[in-house]
C-alpha cells in the first residue's frame, strides 16, 4: 500500500516526489484486446500514468439499465499490470467530443446544477461506478492516483455548491486519494471551476508559463500541472483536416516540464469514435450558437501514438524529451499488431428498404400533434421517421421543418425532395396538397461542449405548410444499437439504383488483422463487421475510411452490413484492399477493406 498525496509544491509518494508524466487514453475508444498494446506505447514514449474519462451514456444507456460498467475496473487492471499510475475523471461530465459530453440523453432535471432531480440520477450512478475505483486505489494496493471532480466546469457554469456536493459525495462512497478540478487558465473559468480546499489544474496546448502564471493567482501553492496538454486536436465533418507540428508541439511539451509541472498528453492515444458516439460542437465564438460541427469518426486526434497503436514523428520527439525525467532507461517500443495480409472485396448480397428496416427494429409508432423529438422517443444515437398529410386540394405553397437538427432526408409521395439541413429548412420544390410527407432524420452527435449541449435533436419547431402548422404527426425512432442484430430484417435482391437501406454482404480475409474500410461512391451511413459498429461514413470527409480494428475480424468469411441513409453507389462490389492494389487497379472498387501497412497513416484516420 502506498501514499499519494499533494504538498505544497509537488506530488508525493509515500513522502517522496513525483512528476506525473501521463497520457489520456480512453478505454471505450479503443478494443479491449489492445489495451495492452496502447499501455505499453505509453509506457515506451516515456510516461508513468495513464489518464481516462468515463463516459455515463454508454454505462447506463436507460435509466438503471447498465451495462459493462466494469469496464473500466478492467482498464485500470491492465494499467496496473503495464506499469503504469492511472488518474480517472468520471464526470458525470466529461465532453471528450463525445455524444451529449457522456451525459445520458434521458437526464431529468437541469444537468451540471444542484438541481434535486439531476442530483439524484448522479447519485445512483456514482453508486454504481465507484466501486469500480475505490478498490484500486492507490492506498488499497492499486493504480489510481487521483480523481477529478465533474470537467471543466468553468467553462459551463459557476454552481459552487453543486461542485462541492460532487466532492462530497466522491468522499461518502470512498474515494480517499487526492481530488482535483481542471479548467482553462482564465480567471472566470478558475473561479467557477475550482473549489477551495481542492487542487486545481490547467488545459492549454501552448504558453505554459503564462498559463500557470493565471493558475498561480488563484491557486498560490500545491503542485502545476496541465491536464491536458492537446498535442493535437479533432477534425469535424466537412471541415479541413487538422494537424499539430511535431516541433511545435514538442516545444511546447519542454516549456511545460521546465516549468517543474507535471503533464498529462491530451491524447496521447485518441482511437475511435465506434458505434455513432462522436459528439458535435457548435460554431459562432465564445457563445457557441453558430452551426453545427459533427465530430467525425476517427479520434486520431494527431496524437503521438496514431488510431492504429503506431508511433508516429511526435511520438519519438516526445520519447527524447519524456526520457529526460523518467527514472531510468524506457522500455523497447511494443511491435505493431498484426495488419490485414492484403485487400479483399466486399461483397454484397441482400437489400431491405429503411421502412423495412424500421419495421423490423424500430421503436413503436404513434400519431402526435406536433413532431417529437428523439429525446421523447428515447433515441439517443440514430434516426427518426416523420410522416404527416399535406391536406388538398391546395396550390403548391413551401414546405418548411421549423427548428431542424440536424440533416434531414425529405420525400413527397415517395419521391426524393431533397436533403435539408439547420441551415437550409426548407424544400426548394413547393408541395401541393394532398400530398404525403416523409422525413427522415439523423442525429449527427449531440453538442459536447458550450451552453448549447443538452439540445433537443430532431423536428424541435415543428412542420410548416406556407404559415400553417401540419398536425397529426406520425412518427417512428430507430435506435442505431437496435442494428446490433439484423435477425429479424427480411433481406431480398439488391436494387439497380444505389437506393438507400441496409445493404448485407461478407468479406473474405487471410491474415487477419488491422484493417481500413474504404467506401467509395457511398454518401453517408454507418458500418458493421460481424455486428460491431465501426462508426459513421460520410462522403463530405475529410475522413476517406473507416478503421477496422483486427480483433473485429476473423480468418474467412466475415459479415458486413452497411446502413446507407442517402444513396450507395450504382455498382455494388465492394472491397477491402490494400492502397497499392487500390491504386493499380484500372476502376476503382465500390468498397475495399485494405491492409494500413499499405496505407499513410492519416489515409484513415481523422484527428480530433
């Protein structure tokens, strides 16, 4: 059993002192057949502890429905058993571009206030997912160093007694190691992010000085550390890709441990948004009340050790400073896990349209007076179908979704209308009545971060006729984890004109192992292989291709389904090749899954 506690200038265990060299590496972003491998990166680039938030929406994805919570406590294990200090901040909000900022869409109440309710589901979750940390502590023979009270709070709100109640609470159910707020060094974000008596800590990704000089005023003893130092950053879809210089992030990592502070690489390994739980942020400053800015897939994030497990040039830049401070020589760099042997097609054998699809695993449907949100209809990640009557005979007058989030497919009489967006509600073509109205929506991932989170999705203002509101709304949800089993979907051929719907087919590998999914000519959906979800495609990138990671796959045969929302390709081979082949063959394939040794390593990847 060991003592981690915090003096007045530095970290101390059992009475000596210790400089936390760690590095974020979330759990659920990454299989849990690799958490060695990523531990043991971070263990050869030169840190000693591992940083991971928990995200509640995946844990408890219906109130007192929980699922796999001992996830984490497996996690920490392996931390344990790679070496390595672990610093866990469980929120209950942890933004991490991450769907709703890991906050269950279902939360009663004013989330991140003392608001009775809210405070209650808190209660019971902390209930639940503390016992996984208090046992592995440090004090009780484990790896956990410290841990955080709710996550950059000053940036949302200024609730003082809702943060101490938070550290009251993480005290009643056992937590005996030191606790700690992190907010961005400015003096609003400390002062309603700290609370007396708690170490404070900063996030920035440049300017340490200046940063911990902020920290300082409010914070005059106790050891610095940032947080989160982002070495890189994420990537929205439609927007450019974004990179961090290896020497300017290098540089800004020495100015950090020059400073005496300890560090913890935000991220030091990103991995994957699987599954549709990539969150959104809103554009328009300081405010946040500016378009929407769906994170993409990838969580790469430019990190020192890449979505694959590989190093990367900031990796090593970061290993020769890192081993500066370490306290002897740094392991040899773990080998790479095993890569696809070579491309191989998808091939495509079945189709059902998205009502059958909706038919055989949707949520039940009801008539409404105006339009529910998905909220209301407990989707929390996916679509939902809304139908309404346009009544006649009447002229032609526009068609207008009030209040739209977040993209919208629009069909009249069966018929493509046209694709409507927050900022483009209405239809280019007016309707004339009687005509019969269908729109599906897509949630592109709940706002993560800002004033704005917490936003209702879907239909929020309701279905305009001219300046007349359409009543009588019948509406229908589908969950994307209800895709988790296409059992009961009745398959038949595949259609000649790329029209949306689940599409099924198999891959045949050899060597199987990490792979990329490539998707050519298909607009915007999601993925399966053997019913894991590797997450949303987009055509309007920047990410190309989806990671496929090789515990996913096995040797032969291996089921895909590929639910596209919008229009697939008129040809429907698809493959998964290596880059070589793909860029030596005289037409392109339709869906390829290729080998990432053959590949750059941004080819699939997207920084966030």
């Amino acid at each position: 059993m060991s003592e981690f506690t915090v003096g007045d200038t530095d970290f101390l265990l059992d009475g000596r002192t210790v400089r936390l060299l760690s590095g974020a590496l979330h759990y659920f972003r990454v299989c849990e057949e690799l958490w060695g491998h990523r531990l043991g990166m971070l263990r050869a680039m030169g840190l000693n502890c591992v940083e991971t938030y928990v995200p509640w929406n995946l844990h408890e994805p219906r109130p007192g429905e929980f699922r796999d919570v001992e996830q984490l406590g497996r996690f920490l294990d392996a931390a344990q058993e790679a070496g390595l200090w672990a610093i866990v901040r469980p929120g209950p909000y942890i933004c991490a571009e991450w769907e709703n900022g890991g906050l269950p869409h279902w939360l009663p109440g004013r989330p991140r206030t003392r608001d009775v309710e809210y405070l209650r589901q808190v209660e019971r979750w902390f209930g639940r997912l503390l016992p996984e940390i208090v046992p592995r502590q440090i004090d009780r023979g484990g790896p956990v160093l410290m841990v955080q009270v709710e996550n950059e709070y000053g940036s949302y709100g200024s609730d003082q007694v809702y943060l101490q109640w938070l550290a009251d609470l993480l005290r009643a159910e056992g937590v005996s190691v030191p606790l700690f707020t992190s907010d961005g060094p400015e003096d609003h974000m400390l002062t309603g992010g700290s609370i007396p008596g708690i170490l404070a800590t900063a996030n920035f990704g440049s300017h340490a000085r200046v940063a911990f000089e902020t920290l300082r005023r409010h914070q005059p003893q106790g050891p610095l550390m940032c947080m989160e130092f982002w070495c890189g950053w994420f990537d929205h879809w439609g927007a450019g890709h974004v990179v961090r210089d290896a020497d300017d992030a290098s540089g800004a990592l020495r100015e950090i441990l020059e400073c005496g502070a300890s560090v913890n690489l935000y991220m030091a390994h990103g991995g994957t948004n699987f599954a549709g739980w990539a969150g959104a942020n809103r554009g328009g400053g300081a405010l946040h009340d500016g378009p929407l800015e769906p994170d993409v897939t990838s969580y790469d994030y430019d990190a020192p050790i890449d979505e694959l497990g590989r190093p990367t040039e900031k990796f090593w830049r970061f290993r020769e400073i890192l081993a500066q401070y370490a306290d002897g020589p740094l392991p040899e760099v773990p080998p790479a896990p095993a890569a696809l042997a070579g491309p191989a097609p998808v091939e495509l054998h079945g189709w059902a349209a998205l009502d059958a699809v909706l038919d055989a695993l949707g949520g039940p449907e009801a008539e409404y007076p105006v339009p529910p949100t998905f909220e209301e209809l407990d989707v929390d990640r996916g679509l939902v179908k809304y139908e309404v009557t346009v009544p006649g005979p009447r002229q032609p007058y526009p068609l207008t979704l009030r209040g739209l989030r977040d993209l919208a497919v629009v069909y009249v009489d069966g018929a493509a209308a046209g694709v409507l967006t927050e900022e483009d509600t209405r239809l280019k073509e007016p309707v004339a009545g009687h005509a019969r109205v269908e729109v599906w929506v897509e949630s592109l991932g709940r706002v993560n971060y800002g004033p704005r989170s917490g936003e209702p999705k879907g239909i929020t203002g309701g279905i305009l006729h001219e300046r007349q509101y359409l009543h009588g709304v019948r509406a229908r949800g589908l969950r994307l984890d209800a895709l988790d089993d296409v059992g009961p979907v009745p398959f038949g051929e595949l259609p000649a004109d790329g029209a949306p719907g689940l599409y099924r087919g198999t891959v045949t590998v050899r060597g199987a192992g990490d792979a990329f999914l490539e998707l050519p000519g298909w607009t915007r959906g999601f993925v399966w292989i053997n019913g894991f979800n590797l997450g949303r495609y987009w055509s309007v990138g920047p990410q190309r291709s989806l990671y496929v990671p090789g515990p996913v796959l096995r040797e032969g045969v291996n089921e895909v389904w590929v639910l596209e929302l919008q229009e697939a390709p008129g040809s429907q081979e698809t493959s998964v090749t290596s880059k070589e082949s793909s860029e030596n063959s005289a037409e392109p394939p339709s869906t390829i899954l290729r080998s990432p040794t053959q590949a750059s390593p941004s080819a699939g990847a997207v920084n966030s």
